[in-house]
C-alpha cells in the first residue's frame, strides 16, 4: 500500500539529495571508535563515528579491472567489524561503486548529505537530548551502543517512540549493524508492535524512482530483520567477543559507569552490560509487518510522500544473499542492469570503470 501526502508530486530519477544519501552509504566505513551519549528524560543514549584512513598500499585504480587474487571484502576491509546496513544497501545499488569505493576510497561529503544529516539530527533531538562520552577504547564504544540500545528500548515501552537506535545481529553468519531511524507504535491502531520508520529528505519537491525505493526497502528490511531477530534469538554473546576481537572483563571507565548508574542500573565490565541488553530484548515485542518510508522536502521539512510497504522474507532473503556474495567472495562485483545504467551519470568512478570509460572513437 502507499500514500501520498501531497497529489501529482513528479517522479524523478534521481535527486541531488538522493545521490547524496547513496554516497553516504558508500561513505560508511567503520563502527564507533567514539561514542557520545544522550539523554531522554535524564536517561542516555549514543553515537558518532570517525572516519577511516585508506591503507597506505591501495592500488592505483587504472589497475582496478585486473583481476588479482585477494582476500574477500568482508575480511579485507571489515575485520573485527562486520557489515553496515549501509554496506549492503551501497552494494544492491552498484557492486561495481561499491568495490572501487572499497578500493579507493569514499566520494567526498556534500551539501546535501549534511543537510540530511542535520535533519535526522533535528528528528533526534525532538526525543532525546545528546549529551558527549569520551570513549577510549572498542570495549566502550561497544558498551555505550549497548547503553544506547537499553535506554531507547525503554523509552520505546514507556514512550511508544524512539530514534536513532542502534542494531546488531548475525545474517547468515555474517555480523551486521545499523541505527534504525525510528521505531513507534501505531497512532491509529492498538497493538504493541511497533512499526519501524525511515525518514529521508530531497533536495527538490520530487518522489523517488523505483530503483531508488528499493533500495530504501531493502534498508528497512534489514533493520526489521535485525530487530525481530534480537527478540527471538538468544545474543551469541561468545562469538560476539571473539570476532569483534573483544575482552567482555573490560573495566569500564568512571565516566561511562556513573552515567550507567544514572540510567538505573549497575556495570562495571562490557560483559555485565551486555547482561543487561540481553535483559532488555526480552521484554520487545516483534515489529509490524508493515514498513513506512518518509520523504520530506529538504528545504522546509515539508511531507512529500508517505509510503508503507509490506516486508517480504523471500525478496529480503535473496537480495541479502546477492549483497554477501560480494561481500564473502563468492562472485565478481558486477555491473548494473542495462535499464538502470542511468545511475552512471551520477556516480564518481565513470572515467575509470570498464562499463563507462569507453573511448570517444570507440564507438564509431
């Protein structure tokens, strides 16, 4: 089903503000190194990222259609860190952008990426109230998304609303993360299963394409997947250590525990605040069925389109095993689909990709 706010809105293949989202998505590089905390009635919350450095020994990327012998994407570039949501949706929308992205590195921020960042920002301090925690190491980092969950998951029960919450869970072996946008219950309905909403924004007063939504889809997809699946299945606590390399007896510091004991409860460790996630999930109920997609106007956050879509397991569950056969080596990244290779016109690897670096005699 789909509504729309307003009538006759124009289809437009792509936005600056779109494209600016998918660069933001081939951006996303790496889970938190330093967290910061907010606060929701005196309760906190996290998030923030730093930016990572392209290996000093990366390949010039005239040699990137050689195909070389190497070591999959997954373990290459997120070891001891697993997938984004991000990471896979970059990858549904262009295998090939996503590996010379991987490979050399991510398309600078725009002006229209930061204006989307500054209205989730705006979305997210409607709810909650930010406030900064110096983390020191991967142990807090993990901890304060941990924290971050608890109090979001509380102010959810309490609420019926929450933003900004972060996921993680385990897809066919394969560690993944995200922040969900928002997670509310039903105006109109009663029931006590949420329904998870995304929030994006354009730049001009046009709707998505359909290659676009689905992208936006397959991103809802998986955070209801992620949520669904930390209520019915049991933390793989161990392997969870073990991957992202983690000591669960870590000490925390005397920042991160007096702002855990203001939340109501007591940890000193990683492990013992893991305890308490793993506590928390048992009291979620599963989400809706029903997914909504927001689309607002950039310039004065006016509601462009309304859209609700049903998930289905069968399309999610194959476009994820397509994503992590890039991801895990078990395929070559390949092109984009003959009527969608308008994407080209917007990407920033055109001059050197094989599909698009056609010289100007060659065709004639």
């Amino acid at each position: 089903m789909e509504t729309s706010a307003k009538n006759k809105i124009p289809v437009e293949i792509i936005s600056e503000e779109e494209m600016a989202f998918l660069e933001a998505a081939l951006a996303s590089a790496r889970p938190l190194i330093a967290a910061s905390l907010s606060n929701s009635r005196n309760q906190c919350r996290s998030v923030s990222s730093i930016p990572r450095a392209m290996p000093p020994d990366t390949p010039d990327i005239e040699e990137s259609s050689v195909r070389l012998p190497r070591k999959p994407f997954l373990a290459q570039f997120r070891k001891n860190r697993g997938l984004s949501v991000t990471d896979i949706t970059a990858t549904e929308w262009c295998e090939k952008q996503m590996e010379f992205v991987l490979l050399h590195g991510r398309p600078r921020r725009t002006k229209a990426m930061k204006m989307g960042s500054d209205r989730h920002a705006q979305l997210e301090k409607e709810v909650i109230e930010r406030v900064e925690i110096q983390v020191k190491s991967a142990e807090e980092s993990w901890a304060m998304k941990f924290v971050n969950f608890i109090v979001g998951a509380n102010q959810f029960l309490f609420e019926g609303l929450t933003r900004e919450l972060p996921v993680i869970g385990l897809f066919n072996g394969i560690w993944v993360v995200g922040v969900i946008d928002e997670i509310r219950l039903p105006i109109y309905e009663k029931t006590i299963n949420p329904i998870l909403v995304d929030t994006k924004t354009r730049a001009k007063p046009t709707l998505p394409a359909e290659p676009q939504k689905r992208n936006a889809r397959l991103q809802l997809m998986c955070y209801k997947y992620l949520w669904d699946d930390l209520i019915y299945s049991t933390f793989p606590s161990d392997e969870f250590f073990r991957y992202f390399n983690l000591d669960s007896q870590y000490v925390l510091s005397d920042e991160i525990r007096e702002h855990v004991n203001s939340m109501g409860f007591q940890a000193k460790t990683l492990g013992e605040v893991l305890t308490y996630y793993n506590n928390t999930c048992c009291l979620l109920p599963r989400s809706k069925d029903e997914l909504l997609l927001r689309y607002e106007l950039q310039a004065d956050n006016s509601l462009l389109e309304e859209y609700i879509f049903s998930y289905d397991a069968s399309w999610f569950q194959g476009k994820m095993k397509q994503c992590l056969d890039f991801w895990v080596g078990n395929k070559e990244p390949k092109y984009i689909a003959e009527d969608e290779k308008w994407k080209c016109q917007y990407c920033k690897f055109t001059s050197v990709c094989p599909l698009t670096s056609v010289p100007a005699n060659a065709s004639q």
